[in-house]
C-alpha cells in the first residue's frame, strides 16, 4: 500500500526527471520508475494500492486497511482520533506504533465493536530508519484479526528484540542482511 514514503518517490522523481515518469514498461504499461515496478511487485504477485493518503483496501463490509496520514504525538491518540471519522474497523500505519481504540456503534442489526488498529511495524527501531529525531516512540508488531461477516477479534503481537509471542509460542527473527548481499551483489 502506497504511504507517504512512496509518494516522495514520485514526486522526487517527477521534480527530477519529469519527462522519465510517463515512459512505460511494455509487457506490464507502468511506468518504469513508479514503485512496484522498480520493486517488480507484479512479478511477486503483490497488489500495490496506491492513490496515497486516499487508498484503500476493504477486506469485508466491516474491515478496511489504509496507509493513514493521521499523527497525534501521545500513544493511542493517532487511533483514537481516527476513530471518531471511521464507520468499519479500519487498519492502518504510518504512526510506526501499536494502537487500538474501540467504540460501539448501535445501528439497525444491534451493537457492533468498530476498531482504529495499528499494528506497529517492521522497520527497524534503533535510529538506523530516519526519523524526525533519534528516538522515537515506535515499537515492532503485527496483528492477527479474526473476521467475517463481522470483526471478531483483534490480537495485536508485539515484537522486542527479534521475538514475538503469539498463542503460548515463542517466534524469533533472523538476520538475513548477509544474506540479501549475497542473493543480490548490493552492498548496503
């Protein structure tokens, strides 16, 4: 999903080399340096959403994911402020932490739960990923949501220090930097 990132992509691209953005690929039509072509997404089988702030995906009637470009600066207030704008569960990044607000909403079919949830992310967290400042209040995570005609359940999962507990068990991260040198010849 295109965030703000990806955006200042394009438009460094377009403030540098306007007349380069439009030159397409041929078997695919995208333009050769937009980002799932540069990241051969369609290759992977990745779906880029793009159309950043305003892309959406909408995993059933009551569950969306976006990007967002929502930031307050206390924990929780980003999700609790998209909170009062939303009308389905709705995921979303960009704040770099884990959040969840919930309100209950009565309509026609009786109560429902609706959610602003972040999962956190999968950067890294130790001032190597540019920020404003040095040390931000991000923190490491994913979210498992169950769902269906409804929202069932929202398990955010921490990840400290390269591990993550879910349902009892214990996962650990590898280091695979060494690795994508070899696979790729970059040296990063």
């Amino acid at each position: 999903m295109e965030g703000n990132h990806e955006g200042r992509v394009v438009k460094a691209i377009n403030k540098q080399v306007p007349y380069a953005y439009g030159i397409t690929q041929p078997d695919t039509g995208l333009p050769i340096l937009s980002v799932p072509n540069m990241l051969a997404l369609e290759r992977l089988g990745i779906q880029y959403i793009g159309n950043y702030p305003d892309g959406e995906v909408w995993l059933s009637d009551n569950l969306r994911a976006i990007h967002g470009n929502v930031v307050r600066n206390k924990s929780g207030a980003t999700a609790t402020s998209i909170l009062e704008d939303i009308t389905a569960t709705t995921v979303f990044g960009h704040v770099h932490r884990q959040e969840l607000a919930s309100k209950t909403v009565f309509g026609r079919d009786g109560a429902e739960v609706i959610s602003a949830f972040s999962p956190g992310c999968l950067c890294r967290v130790d001032g190597e990923v540019p920020a404003v400042h040095g040390r931000m209040n991000w923190q490491q995570g994913i979210g498992v949501i169950y769902y269906g005609q409804r929202v069932m359940g929202i398990t955010p999962v921490s990840i400290t220090q390269g591990a993550a507990l879910f349902e009892g068990r214990r996962y650990l991260g590898k280091e695979y930097i060494d690795q994508l040198k070899e696979e790729t010849g970059y040296k990063f």
